[in-house]
C-alpha cells in the first residue's frame, strides 16, 4: 500500500491526467483537421466536375445555371486553374489585402499568382479537368484560411490549459507559503516565550553578583548578553505582527550591531566601516527587527568567508535614500543560486533553516518599504549585499 501511495503521488496523478488531456486535444484537433482538409477537397471535386460539364456541353441552349451556381459558391477556397502547359487561365479567392483581391492578370499579378501556385502545388494534390480533344485543365488550391486558423486551435487550447494550470499551483504553493508563516510565526513566539523565563532570573542573578566581590568587567558583559538575549526575544515577539517605526539614528544603530558582533567573533575577521551618513539622519524603523536584519548579514558574510577575512560595511546618504553594502571576501554565490537565497527554507548550510534572509527580506520589503538584494557576487572572491531605505515613508 505504500509502495503505491509512492508511485502514485497526487503530483504525478495530476501530471498523468494533463498529458492526457493534452493529447485527447491534439488527436482530436488532428482529426477535425483532416475531415474538415477531406471535405475541402470533396468540394473542389465538384467544383471540377461543374467546370468539366461547362466546357464539355455542345449545345449551347443548355442550362448551365447549376453548373455557374457551384463555381460561384466557391467564396472560401483560393484555386488556380492552368492549362496542360501551365499557364494560368483562372484564379478565385486570392487576396492582396484583407478585402481586396486580385482580378486582373498583369505585371504585378503574375508574380503573386505564381508564388500561390507553387505553394498550392506543394499543399494539394491537383484535379485534372477532361475536355473535348484530349484536351485538360488542371486546378490547383489550397486550405482555406479557416481551415489554416484550425492548425492554431490546439497551441491556443493548450496555452490556456497551462494558465489555468499555473493559477491552481500558485494558488496551492500561496497557501502552503501561508501555512509555513503561520506554523513559523507561532514557533517564534512560543521561542519569545520560553527565553523570557530564564531572562527574568539571569537578570537577578546579575543584580546578587553586583554585590560580590568579583572581577569588574563581568557584570557589565553579562549585562550585555543579557540585554541581547532580551533584544532577540523582542524580535521573536514582533514576527506575524506589524512592527512599530520611529524614527531612529540608522548611523547609530548600524553601527551598535555591527560593533557587538565584532567583539565575539573571530579577530580573524577584519571589519571596516565606512558610515558616510550624518549622525543625525533618522530613518523609521523597527530599532530590534532593523538590528537584526544587519546582525543576519554579517554572520552569514562570515559564515561564507569561514571565518576567516575581510568584511566592509559601506553607508552612504543622499537626499532621498540611505545605502547599506555589506562586502564579504568569502565563496560567492552562483548566478543559479541568487533567485533563490531569499526564499524561505533555502540554505547552503547543512544545518541552517533557511529563514534569515527570508526574514531580512520580509522585515526591510514589507515592513520598512525598503528593497534588499545582492548587488554584486563572484564565486570564489565574495559578496555584496545591498540595503536601500526611503528616507521619508
């Protein structure tokens, strides 16, 4: 029963039922085509047999009325008609525009007519017309234009069986996205709540160490991680809710992330700032979800250059935007990968979730209005990801 339920996915069912579906359509296309190609041809049979009568008829007093009224019924099909050596003789239904056809054979003319003519030499097989002394005329035609507009019918029909195919999955793909959020938004929180038990006590146990007799420089770096720890609780808190923007010193605040990474990380690292931005400038932002958008981009910068390099963030001012580029000396990212580094639970590392960059991306997208990509990455020499935010919202 498993094995079955293995070989026969709903994916591959549904896949199954198109392809044939697909081919129902086309089979079925192809054999209209060619009763609709068969009855054009049973009426040039007896478009020939009408001119066969005309031509063949001694007595001039004959009624001849039925023979004319088939070859004028003829509006829908182009034919040439040419004697034994070739040379045209009659001509219907070839049109020079939309509504205008030719009617005398002269310079202009002939070339056209000559073209057709080979091409319904190609097309059809031609009907030959007997007369008196071994004499014959033979026509020539081609499809109709709607029989020509039928050979388009099944590519539209399976046009709009791919769009219509295109909207279910994005539907379906939407609304599993929409359950991942709401199963990760519910993680989180539940993450905020959990660390806020242990928080409450680590901050007792830092107000008992004050009044010990201990090194000085402890209590100030506990208090330290203790404030981050409170920070990434803050964040977790925030997910699947509207932050709150103020406006915020951006040059202060980048650069207060961007300092605490550094001291805990490996001195391996060169960091390099360069804040051209006035210290003055305010940006509204989250203060913690902006923090940790930047904190994302510089542990993975690390992450790709293994600890080991050179890491610049570049912050540049003007009057309607602020630029952040974050430049890695690590692996790169190959051009197949780079659509796909935002996406949620995409990751390189054998360990990550994939839900940093999502989540920068959604925080400076959807939240700040901003726009975050990577401006530039070349595999084996580094990355540069870039942030642009509105100075005004």
């Amino acid at each position: 029963m498993d094995r079955f339920k293995e070989i026969f996915t709903p994916r591959k069912i549904v896949a199954f039922i198109s392809l044939i579906v697909v081919a129902l359509i086309l089979w079925n296309t192809y054999d209209f085509f060619q009763k609709f190609k068969q009855e054009e041809r049973s009426k040039m049979e007896i478009l020939a047999g009408a001119f066969e009568k005309i031509n063949t008829i001694e007595d001039l007093d004959a009624d001849v009325s039925l023979y004319e009224f088939i070859i004028k019924k003829n509006i829908n099909i182009p034919m040439i008609v040419t004697d034994i050596d070739g040379q045209i003789d009659i001509w219907r239904n070839l049109k020079i525009t939309e509504n205008k056809y030719y009617t005398e054979l002269d310079e202009s003319s002939k070339e056209y007519l000559n073209s057709q003519l080979r091409k319904m030499q190609n097309e059809n097989e031609p009907i030959h017309i007997s007369f008196v002394e071994n004499k014959e005329q033979i026509i020539y035609y081609r499809n109709s234009d709607l029989l020509n507009k039928l050979t388009f019918y099944p590519i539209a029909l399976i046009f709009i069986l791919f769009l219509f195919s295109t909207v279910i999955y994005l539907f379906f793909k939407s609304s599993k996205i929409a359950e991942q959020n709401k199963l990760w938004t519910g993680m989180a929180k539940e993450t905020a709540h959990q660390i806020g038990t242990p928080l409450s006590s680590l901050v007792a146990w830092i107000e008992l160490l004050k009044f010990e007799d201990i090194d000085e420089t402890i209590v100030p770096e506990l208090e330290k991680d203790v404030n981050r720890l409170n920070t990434i609780a803050e964040r977790f808190s925030k997910i699947g809710s509207v932050p709150v923007l103020e406006n915020r010193p951006i040059k202060e605040i980048t650069q207060k992330s961007i300092e605490y990474l550094q001291s805990r990380v490996s001195k391996q690292v060169k960091f390099t700032l360069n804040l051209n931005c006035r210290s003055e400038t305010q940006i509204k932002l989250n203060e913690q979800l902006f923090g940790w958008v930047i904190e994302n981009l510089v542990k993975n910068a690390i992450d790709a250059m293994q600890g080991k390099g050179a890491l610049n963030i570049d912050m540049t001012e003007n009057s309607k935007f602020i630029e952040i580029l974050i430049t890695d000396t690590g692996k790169g990212i190959p051009k197949a990968l780079r659509k796909k580094v935002f996406s949620p639970g995409f990751t390189t590392k054998k360990r990550g979730w994939g839900l940093g960059l999502s989540l920068a991306k959604r925080i400076i997208n959807d939240y700040h209005k901003g726009k975050i990509s990577i401006k530039k990455s070349e595999v084996g020499k580094g990355t540069t990801f870039s942030i642009i935010l509105k100075k005004e919202l």
